[in-house]
C-alpha cells in the first residue's frame, strides 16, 4: 500500500529540491570566487524587486522626493553609468539589465541598488559626506556589486531556509502566494536587514575594480570609508547600519589596490 506524502514534506521536497548552487559573477581581476546557495529563482526575485523599487519611487514621487536636483541627479547619473558599463565584466547579461538611476531628496546618507540592478542614492549621502566624484562611484560600484552577486537573492533564501528551519511552514506557502511577500522581502532586505560580513567584502572587492576600469582612483574606497566612520561616531548613518564596516575593511581595501591601480592607470579619464 502507498502511503500518501504528508503535504508539508512534499512542500520541504520541492523546497530543498529547488536549491540550487550557483555561479552568479566571474571572478574578475580582484578574484572574487564563491558559489551562493539559491531557494528562489533569479526571476522571482527580479519581478519582487522591480514591484519594491515601483512603490519607493511612488512614495518619493508623491513626497516630491525624486529627482528634484537636475544637476545633482546629471552628476550621480553619469557616475554610475560609467560603472554600469563595467558590469559586463562580471556577468555578461547585466549588459541586458534594464537599469535605472535615480536620486532622492532625503538627509539620509544612503545608496542601494535593488536586484536588476536599480539604484537609488539619497542625497543626503553626497551632501553630508561632501563626495568626491570618485568616493560617490565607491559607494554606487559597492551597491552595483551586491545587485550582481545577487546578494539580496542569497538574503532572502537564507531567511526562508531559517524558516523552514524552524519549522514555520507559512514560508513555503509564501513561495506559492505570488510576489507580494517577497517584493517585501527585497525591501527588507534593502532597507534594515545588514548584510553578512562576506557580501561586504564581496560587494567592496568588484565595487573597487568596478570604479577603477571606470577611470575613478581606487584609492578613493579609503577616504570614502574613513568618511563613512567618521560620520558613524557623530550621528550615524542608515548605510552603515545595513552595510555594517569595521577596520579589517580598509585593510582589504589596502591590500588590493596593487590589483586596482594598474586598471585604473589603463582606463580612459572621465571628463571633469
Ligand atoms: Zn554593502
């Protein structure tokens, strides 16, 4: 006689059956080389993130937060696209990304990048830290690198995995109910949930090579992150927070501008 499965293992199957180990960047000059455990799919998570960057852009646009400063959001535009056309190095199709670039009115200093690659960066991030061309390229290079390393996806998968973990099976219905739950996922994920201490390294790793074929000196990383510090002990900041830093950062930082100088020695200038 066959028994029937239980519904809830036949849920786990599907679930622990659709975990997949994937290669998300190639390793670039900077030899950034891991492979990521995935419950979700790539598309998944591109249609949740497309529908959370909807609803911040809505919500800035309502509070006519988006876009107020041509000049500023020309600067922040220019920057990051000439580190969106760098992206390739990594993962050919980010060629095909439809990325967007916008800047938001706020005295927040923060920046990200949603998976699909859609970046927004608080005014208050430029403003208050007074950014160079070349420390704003860190910090839009260090969010491009989480979108491509699919950082996020990897997020969100370990939180489902701690669910079922626990035993809460309303995470496999949630991976049914559409992408409404996820879309909230990627804004938590974006907005309080802090990033491991290897996605940091990761994402500072590509986002220095990303700046330095884009023709912004690396050395840049360094005063943007002593900046990053200096802010955190006087009156904190919402970046730090989900992109937590310590000291060994700038010590990695040091260690790899030998691989990043000669990159940006052999990259054209940006026009001032
Ligand atoms: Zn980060």
């Amino acid at each position: 006689m066959t028994r029937a499965v239980p519904v809830w293992a036949a849920a786990l199957a599907t679930l622990i059956g659709g975990c997949q180990s994937v290669t998300t960047t190639a390793p670039g000059a900077i030899g950034v080389e891991r492979r990521q455990s995935m419950l979700v799919s790539e598309q998944q998570v591109e249609q949740s993130a497309a529908q959370a960057y909807t609803a911040e852009l809505t919500k800035a646009r309502e509070q006519k937060q988006l876009n107020t400063d041509a000049a500023q959001l020309q600067r922040v535009r220019t920057i990051a696209n000439r580190l969106i056309a760098q992206a390739p190095v990594f993962r050919a199709d980010a060629a095909n990304w439809q990325w967007q670039v916008n800047v938001q009115t706020s005295k927040d200093v923060n920046a990200y990048c949603m998976p699909g690659g859609r970046i927004m960066v608080y005014s208050g991030l430029i403003e208050q830290l007074k950014l160079t061309d070349a420390e704003l390229a860190t910090v839009v290079g260090h969010e491009i690198a989480h979108a491509l390393r699919e950082h996020s996806r990897e997020a969100v998968s370990r939180a489902y995995a701690q669910q079922v973990g626990l035993g809460a099976l309303g995470a496999l219905a949630g991976l049914g109910s559409g992408s409404m739950q996820l879309a909230g996922m990627i804004t938590n994920v974006t907005f309080s949930l802090p990033r491991s201490r290897l996605q940091e390294t990761e994402a500072d790793r590509i986002g220095l090579e990303l700046m330095a074929r884009a023709g912004y000196d690396p050395q840049a990383a360094l005063s943007l992150w002593r900046k990053m510090a200096q802010l955190k002990q006087s009156s904190g900041s919402d970046f730090l927070s989900t992109h937590p830093s310590d000291a060994s950062r700038l010590d990695d930082l040091e260690k790899l501008m030998p691989r990043a100088l000669p990159l940006y020695q052999a990259a054209p200038r940006p026009a001032s």
